[in-house]
C-alpha cells in the first residue's frame, strides 16, 4: 500500500498549551482514514497542518514532519495556494461563499486560471456529479447557494474542493450538523470517491467512522492513542481507552 | 401597589411609538416647509439658468453644476483612499499600536468641525500649495473631511464580513488578495456604500469648510483652478444677506431633492445586490 501522507513526531501547542504529542501516522493512498477522538483531542488541529491553514492562526509552535508526496510540508519550502489545490477541504459548517452554486464551484477553478467556459462547465458538472448533486441541481445552477438546504450546501461544499482536481480530501466534521438522510448521501459520495482520492475524515461520531472508513485513529487529549484498520480498531482494540470510547463510555 | 409588566409594557410601547413619530415628524415638518417655500419659485428655467445680480435672478444652474463637480470628485477620490485604509486595516495588519493609533488618528478627525477642515485648506492648498480658490482646493479639502467617516464605515462593513468566508476562500486556494477582491469586499459593498451616501450628504451640504477653499464664485467653472459655488453655499449666501428668500428657499428644495433622490436610487441598488443572493 502507497503511503500518501506520512506524519513523523509532530507535535503542535498553541502558545503553552500542547494539542498534539509526537503524532506519528501514515495515512494510505485511495483510503478513507478516520480521525476519530472528543472535543480537544487534536484532530481538527492535525487537519489544519495538512492544509496549512494553521497559517492563520497566532501563536502557533510545530515540531516534527509532514511528508505528502515525498515532500515535508512544515520545513520544507512550499507555496500554500499550490498545496490547497492538492488537498482540499470541507468544513464542519457548510460554508457556501455569496454566489450563485454554479460560481461557487467555478471559484477553484478559476483561480487555477482556467478561462474557458466550456472547460469550467464540465468541471462544474463533473463536480456535481461526484458529490451526487447533479441531479438537484442542474436545473438551480444560477440559484443562490445560500437558499439551499444544509445537507445540499454540504455537498455543494464538497463539489466545490472536488473542483479544485486534489488528490487528497479533508473532511472536518462534514456531518455534524446534518440529518441522517444527508448524512446518508455524504457517506455514499465518499465511499465511492476513495476511489480516486485519498481520504481523511475527522469525526466525533464512532458510528460514522466504524461504517465508512479502512483505517481508523483514535486521539485523545492531543496523543494518538491508537492506529490500524478499523475492523480491527472496532472489534480488538488493544487500549482501554479506545474500547472505552468505542463502547460510548464517554466522549 | 405593583405595576402589572402588561401595562408596562404597553407605555414603553407607546413612548417608543411616539419618539419614532416625532422624529420622522420633523423631518416631515422640515421638508414640507421647505417645500411649500420653494416650489413655487421652482421652474426648468431655475434650474437650467444661470444666477444673475448674485442670484437675485435668473437660476441656479452653476451652483447645480459646481455642487455635483465638488461632490462626484471628492467621492472619487475619498472611495479608493478610504476603502484602501479599511482593508489595509482589516485584512493586511494585525492588531497593534500602530493600527490603534491609526483608528485613533481616524476617530479624532471625524470629530472635528468642518470649519477646521476649511481652515486647513485654506492655508494649506488655498496659499501654501497656491491653489487659490477653487474646485482642486475645495474637493482636497472635502476630500480630507469624508475620508474618516468612509474608513470607519468601510472597516466596520469589512469586519463584519464571517471570518468562515475568508478560510473556505483560503483553503480553494486563493491568495489574500483574491479574498479579499472576489469575497471580502463584494460581501461589504452594501456597509461601504452607506458610508459613501452618509458622506455624499455631508460633501452636498457643507458650507464653511466650501468658502473657505472653492471659494464663492457664480460662474460656471470650466477648469479645476475655477473657483465655484455649491447650491449649499448659494442657498446660505442668499439667506444671510437677504438677497432673495424665494430664491434661496428654491435651492433648498432643489438641494433636498436631489439629496433624496441619490438616497433612493443608492438604497435601489444596495438592496438589488443584496437581494441578489440571499
């Protein structure tokens, strides 16, 4: 199995206050990874290295490695508009920009440069196709994205990074806030693009990761507790603390 | 004996009712009066004529022109300057004491009286830059006075643009500048417009800090180095030395109107823009 994101003794405090210890993880090629832990266990936090969007926040100290394609992302000497177009994100909040849903995907593109209309509309359509939009949408593409519902405005926000051509996904949470219905068609949308992309979901909720994921973390209190496959992770796992969180006896 | 809170509240309402019909009663009363002194004086003719016997006769036309001459040049030169200092504020610099001291800097001006600002001009472009009295001096001097109030206005807007917009801009790989043009600034348009028409009111009505750098003159300026006269000057010159009351209540109503129609038409397109995806 390729690796496609390796993390090597990373560790990040946000002033004195240490949220992630020694992290090691190898994340797999065309695999959804599940990063699963309670509020503060660092998850959100370890996406945001991935990213770079930790950029934007103050007060920040990393240690350690990140290696996405051969490359070490925190040392190394790298554009982030360049590394956001490989790896997009989909937030806990569906966050629509101001704009109708067709110029909402269009955005990605066209900050890549790509001009030609014909070329966006079919990034466009591909777009929402992949995220299993396509359908609800080609008639409202000159709609505003606000008057969709929240369970369309997430998967409008996930047609959006999938615009960008990455070749990895973020997902923070992308259900959080949703129904079971749209949670439902998030998950089948993800199941069928771990075939062409690389995965990481971040999640609170067990159920979730057990149902959709290959390889499942668990963290806790900024420490990777425990790492491998998750049928193995759900039905053996070899900490306490994992069973215990598993089991729902907290978190 | 224990107020009931239904009686209560049923005063507050009525005072709250009352304060809100006396002040959209004044207005009403100071517009009507306005009105009924000058429309009566109101002709194609006023309007498209120019003042003759210091405005005993003949129209306004070049007061019109000089208004809007002094006004569209402040505005444009205020616009860019303004909103430039709001987003260098919001989105290029983080809090310190320099951008505190800038928002200080910014607050004290909007406090001051135009008469100050006047005064400024006066000696600063009227005689140390050799300006002279004219439209160049006058719309600087303008300029300078609105600046603070399309900053404060602007930064305001901006601020109040979600922090959630910019990130998800960020993370589909847009450089701070592209957030900033295609996302931060369309979302503010509607707060920055209202500081544009809270100022256009005050660049349109200002008399003291006008005289003193354009000047008074009733011709029709044909260059930048032209002294001029604004309807607001015209309508303060008439009344103060009784030269014409119908003629000064005429240009009042004129300068109300027109006044009212750039409120409607501004408020037209704002809510265009917002209604356009919301």
């Amino acid at each position: 199995m390729d690796i496609k994101i390796k993390v090597e003794k990373l560790s990040i405090s946000f002033g004195k206050n240490k949220v992630l210890k020694e992290i090691d993880v190898d994340v797999y090629r065309h695999m959804v990874t599940g990063f699963m832990g309670p509020a503060g266990s660092g998850k959100s936090t370890l996406i945001s290295i991935l990213n770079r969007m930790i950029e934007f926040e103050d007060n920040v100290s990393i240690e350690g490695k990140v290696i996405i394609n051969g490359i070490d992302i925190i040392n190394g000497d790298i554009d982030s508009v360049k590394l956001r177009r490989q790896i997009g994100t989909v937030f806990a909040v569906p966050t629509p920009l101001p704009r109708s849903v067709y110029e909402n995907i269009a955005y990605g593109p066209k900050l890549k440069g790509i001009r030609d209309k014909e070329e966006i509309y079919a990034i466009v359509k591909e777009s929402l196709k992949k995220a299993f939009l396509w359908d609800e949408m080609k008639e409202r593409l000159e709609t505003s994205a606000l008057k969709l519902s929240g369970g369309q405005q997430q998967r409008l926000c996930l047609a959006r990074t999938l615009a960008l051509k990455p070749e990895i996904i973020l997902l923070d949470e992308p259900c959080s806030g949703l129904d079971p219905i749209s949670t439902a068609k998030i998950e089948d949308a993800l199941s069928e693009l771990k075939k062409e992309y690389t995965i990481i979901l971040v999640s609170n909720n067990t159920k979730q990761i057990a149902r959709i994921t290959d390889y499942s973390a668990f963290f806790y209190l900024g420490d990777l507790v425990e790492y491998g496959p998750t049928e193995r992770v759900f039905t053996y796992p070899s900490e306490k603390k994992t069973e215990d969180y598993i089991s729902g006896k907290f978190g | 004996m224990r107020i009931k809170p239904r009686l209560v509240d049923k005063i507050v309402r009525l005072f709250f009712n009352f304060q809100a019909f006396f002040t959209v009663g004044i207005l009403v009363v100071i517009v009507a009066v306005i009105f009924f002194k000058g429309a009566p004086h109101i002709s194609l003719g006023f309007i498209f004529s120019s003042p003759e016997d210091m405005g005993r006769h003949g129209g306004i036309f070049s007061t019109i022109i000089g208004t809007v001459l002094l006004v569209l040049l402040s505005i444009f030169l205020a616009t860019p300057l303004g909103v430039g200092t709001a987003i260098f504020l919001t989105e290029y610099t983080k809090e310190s004491i320099f951008t505190k001291f800038i928002r200080f800097g910014v607050e004290s001006l909007a406090g001051i009286p135009s008469i100050l600002y006047g005064l400024f001009g006066f000696i600063f472009f009227v005689i140390k830059l050799k300006m002279g009295w004219s439209v160049l001096s006058g719309m600087l001097t303008i300029t300078i006075m609105i600046l603070p109030t399309i900053i404060r206005t602007s930064e305001e807007a901006i601020k109040a643009v979600p922090r959630n917009l910019r990130i998800v801009s960020y993370s589909l790989s847009a450089t701070r500048w592209e957030t900033v043009k295609k996302v931060v600034i369309p979302s503010a348009v509607p707060g920055i417009l209202t500081g544009i028409m809270l100022s256009v009111g005050r660049a349109v009505g200002e008399t003291a800090a006008v005289i003193f750098t354009m000047g008074s003159s009733l011709r029709l300026p044909t260059s930048l180095m032209d002294s001029s006269r604004t309807m607001a000057v015209h309508f303060y010159i008439l009344a103060r030395e009784g030269i014409s009351m119908e003629k000064a209540y005429a240009t009042a109503l004129v300068l109300v109107m027109s006044i009212l129609i750039i409120n409607i038409i501004a408020y037209y397109l704002m809510n265009k823009m917002i209604s356009k995806y919301s």
